[in-house]
C-alpha cells in the first residue's frame, strides 16, 4: 500500500555530522589542491572514497544513491559551462591546428589501449573501452590551469581549450556508445558503435542549422522591431530583460536539448554542451546586431547634422564655422548611447547567468557531488595488488606519452639546411643599417676590412624554435582525463563491458584503467603548474 505522505524524522546527530563533514571536507579538500596543484577533484574523488562503500561506509546507500543523481546533475551543468565557454571564434580561427592535437589526443590513447590484449587478455570491445575512457581530456581541470597560469588569453591558451572540447566531445559521444555496448553485450554488432556517432552528428549538424536558419533571422527582427519602439517599454517587455527570465529561458534550452538527445539516441551530455553553445552563439549574434543598430543610429544622426548644417549655406544665410564641440558633438554621445545598451546585454549573458544562477548551487554541491559519487565507485581495497599496481603504472605511462604527443604539432621539423647564403644585395650584417650608411657617407673610396666582409656575408639562420615548453605544456594540459574520463570507465564496468567477476569483485581492466585516469589526473595538472612556474622564473631573470 503506497503512502498518503512521508513521515518526518529528525535525523540523528551522527547522521548530521557525517553529512555535515562530508559536504565541509568536500569543499576544503578542493580549495587546498586547486591552489596547490590544480586538480581538486582528485581530492573529491577520495573524499567519496573515504565516505563511502568502498572505505568507512559512513554514508547509507539511500545517500550514495541521491548523491549520485544529483551529482549527475553537476556533471550535466560542467559539460553545459564548458559550451558557455567555448570561444567560438578562436575555434574557427584555430581549427586545423586544433583538430589535428584533438585527433591525436584521440586516436593513440585508443590505439595504445589495445596493449592491454597482451597485459590483461583482454577482448577488442573491452581494450576499445578502455581507450575510449582515456581519450578524453578533463575539460575543468584545463580550464582552471588555464586561469590559474594567466594562459587563457594566449594562442596556446586557445588551442589547448579547443582541442580540450574536441577530445570531450568525443568523450560525450562515447558514453552513450559504451553504454550500447554493455546493453547489447552478447550481440555486438556495428550499428552499436554507429548510431550514436551518427545521431550526434547530425544532432551537431541539426542545432546550427536551425539557429543559422531559424533563429539568427527572428532575432534580428525582433531586435529591429524593440528598437523603432523603445519608448513603448509594456511590463512583457520589461520582465523579459531581467535576469530571471534570461535563466528560465536558459534552462528551457538546456533542458529541451537534453530531452531531444536521450530519445534520439545521443548521449545528454554532448547535448548539454551543444546547449551551452548555442547560447554563447546567441549572446554574441545580439551582441553584433545591437553594435550595427547603435553605428547604424549614430551614422544617421550625423547625416541628419549636416544636412542641417548646409541648409542655411544654401539659402545664403551666414553659417560660422563648427567648433571642435560641435564636432564632437555625436561623437560624445556614442558612449551614452553604447552603455545602457550593453549594460542590458551583458547581464542577460549566458556566462552571467550561469554564475549568478546556477553557481553558486554548482560549485558547493553538485560538482563535489558528482566527484564524490566518482569515489563510491572506485574499490580502493582492490587496487593495490601487485599485479594490478604495475600493470596500472605501465598503461599510465602510456597513456601519458599518447597525450603528450599533442604537443608534437607545435615543434617546428624542417628538412631544409639549417643556414642559408643569402644573395650578395641581402646579405646581413650583425651592425645597425644607420651605422653602416654613415660609415659609408663618410668614406666612400675606404674599402671594406676583411673582418666587415666576414660579418656581411654570415649566412643567416632560418628560425627556430627557442624552446620545447609550448609543446611540452600542450602536451602535458592535454594528460588530465578527468571526469570525462572517469564516467565512461564507471559505465563500461557497472554495465559489464569490462566483463563480469564473481563475488563482487571489479575487473582487472577496471581497475588497472581507473589507476591509469587517476595518475593521469594528478600528474597532468602538476607538470604544467610546474612548467608555469620556471617559465615565469626564466623570463623574470631574463629581465
């Protein structure tokens, strides 16, 4: 018989500083190690551990369970940020350069996991797992080495996030792929892995196209339309600019995108992300319309002023000349024009929205949460068996070397002979043109010195590279895997893609790919903090 309601009962005093304790060290853990060495969710992910089945089981499975859904809803608002954050523009401008690091940040790890047929007898579907866990790269732990090292405005910067989404999506698509796999274990075939790639493809195909279809075209006559009749401001109108309902709006999209997704075969997250997206598209098209309506208005009134201007010349009348405040008249009054404007704009931005809305929520429990239920899943005791542990180290490796060679793509190799005679008119010298000329004025019959002759005809060197650490920072931003990472491993073992144990046990591949995302996770994010630093070091010596 189903209850009318749920009785209330207070909870326990332990039951409160368990919970109490978990939230508080979740928090603190990850404050410590993101300052110290940029990846808290490592910390998070042991909290869980600790807290959880597979350490003191403080916490009843009810909670690890609830945990475990809300924190799902944290991974759903992480992979919606990052498409908040995709710099659109720097993607474009950097594609192939982009591409190319994300196809082989994608391609070796897989390859390389298929060493594991030889380290753990492990079938193709269960190597491929594997790797598809590995390609990813964590997109939070990139982003915050990113800010924290000052890097996120340069073109390394650029090219490490956009190589970053490109390896998570990848990663996104994976996830409804391997959990195909493990729904249709006994019968595999390729329609499995096909249709997911497939339906996200077209789903990335079918979202811009009806935005660049649909919804640039509405846009910008709506925006037209508000503009000839600004002074009519209805209380529609005004509810609709306001923060609220920019963030029903928001989660409207995110909401529908995700639905749409599930039953068309994708995975949600690759929708979340595609959401998020499409609202930093949207934010930066009204941003481009209303600067064209603002240089559109302002080039109007100034034609409208001149031609006020030579009405009377042509009636005859005396005009005198404009002062240097009349013509500056319309430009002073741009900036009055530009800023409640973009003062509107800007805090309707999706970016805006998702941190004063969705943040704060976000960042204390749901994200901590997601990390943590990452924790429940990881059979700690079972991972330190010898066997386990250096077949753990070595695929580590591995999957190191197939992130690092990301960086490849910036070392500049050239077959060409590393000097080059210059012809006798372009010939360098190591002197100031300035001196030379002079020197030349004033003695024009004095021949030049054997030493002066030497100096012109040097060779000049084709440039090269000064140094290994764009590349090796590249490569080594690109290790992390993350939550990504960590997801699809979960998934491949709880849906018996890593194969079935007796007795409850998790399986070797499991566990020796959950040691490999680990370390990968730590020691990405240190080699780059520490490759920051003597950077910084070397060019403060440098002066």
């Amino acid at each position: 018989m189903a209850l009318a309601a749920l009785p209330y009962h207070e909870p326990g005093i332990v039951t409160i500083l368990i919970q109490s304790s978990f939230l508080l060290v979740l928090n603190s853990i990850n404050w410590i190690l993101d300052n110290a060495i940029y990846c808290g969710l490592v910390g998070q992910i042991l909290i869980g551990v600790a807290w959880g089945t597979p350490g003191a089981n403080w916490l009843s499975e009810e909670v690890q369970d609830t945990v475990m859904q809300l924190g799902y809803l944290g991974l759903i608002l992480i992979v919606y940020e990052g498409g908040l954050s995709a710099s659109l523009a720097s993607l474009w401008s950097n594609i192939y350069l982009s591409g190319l690091v994300a196809l082989i940040g994608i391609t070796l790890p897989i390859g390389l996991s298929y060493v594991l047929m030889g380290l753990l007898g492990a079938t193709p579907v269960q190597a491929f797992a594997a790797g598809a866990a590995l390609c990813s790269t964590s997109l939070g732990t990139t982003f915050t080495i990113l800010n924290t090292s000052g890097l996120d405005k340069s073109r390394l910067g650029v090219v490490l996030s956009s190589a970053a989404m490109l390896d998570d999506v990848a990663g996104l698509v994976m996830v409804q792929v391997i959990s195909n796999l493990g729904q249709s274990a006994d019968s595999f075939t390729a329609i499995t892995v096909i249709r997911p790639v497939f339906v996200s493809i077209a789903f990335a195909v079918v979202v811009p196209a009806v935005c660049w279809a649909i919804v640039k075209p509405i846009t910008k006559s709506t925006l037209a339309q508000t503009a000839k009749k600004d002074e009519e401001r209805s209380n529609l109108r005004t509810w609709i600019c306001t923060p609220v309902a920019a963030f029903i709006a928001h989660t409207l999209v995110l909401l529908g995108l995700v639905t749409g997704s599930t039953y068309a075969g994708t995975s949600n997250l690759f929708a979340a992300y595609i959401a998020g997206a499409v609202i930093n598209w949207w934010d930066a098209l009204v941003n481009t319309t209303l600067q064209e309506q603002l240089s559109a208005s302002v080039t109007e009134k100034k034609t409208r002023k001149g031609k006020k201007t030579t009405q009377p010349q042509r009636e005859g009348a005396v005009v005198s000349s404009p002062t240097f405040s009349d013509n500056s008249a319309p430009d002073a009054c741009e900036p009055a024009i530009d800023r409640p404007v973009s003062a509107t704009h800007d805090k309707l931005r999706g970016a805006v929205i998702y941190e004063h809305m969705y943040a704060p929520a976000m960042n204390t429990i749901l994200k901590p949460f997601f990390f943590a239920s990452i924790g429940f899943s990881i059979p700690i005791t079972q991972m330190f068996r010898g066997a386990i542990v250096w077949r753990g180290i070595v695929y580590t490796i591995l999957m190191i070397l197939g992130k690092l060679a990301c960086g490849l793509v910036l070392v500049r190799f050239t077959s060409t002979p590393t000097k080059v005679q210059l012809p006798e008119g372009q010939q360098t010298t190591n002197t100031t043109p300035s001196t030379d000329a002079s020197t030349n004025q004033t003695n024009p019959q004095h021949p030049l010195s054997a030493n002066s002759k030497r100096k012109r005809q040097t060779p000049r060197k084709l440039p090269k590279p000064q140094s290994l650490y764009p590349s090796l920072m590249l490569g080594s931003a690109m290790v992390a895997r993350g939550e990504i990472g960590f997801l699809i491993s979960s998934l491949a073992e709880s849906n018996g893609v890593f194969g079935t144990t007796q007795g409850g046990e998790s399986s070797d591949i499991f566990l020796v790919a959950t040691w490999a995302i680990l370390l990968c996770t730590i020691i990405g994010p240190v080699s780059i903090g520490t490759m920051v630093n003597r950077v910084r070091r070397l060019q403060k010596a440098r002066g």
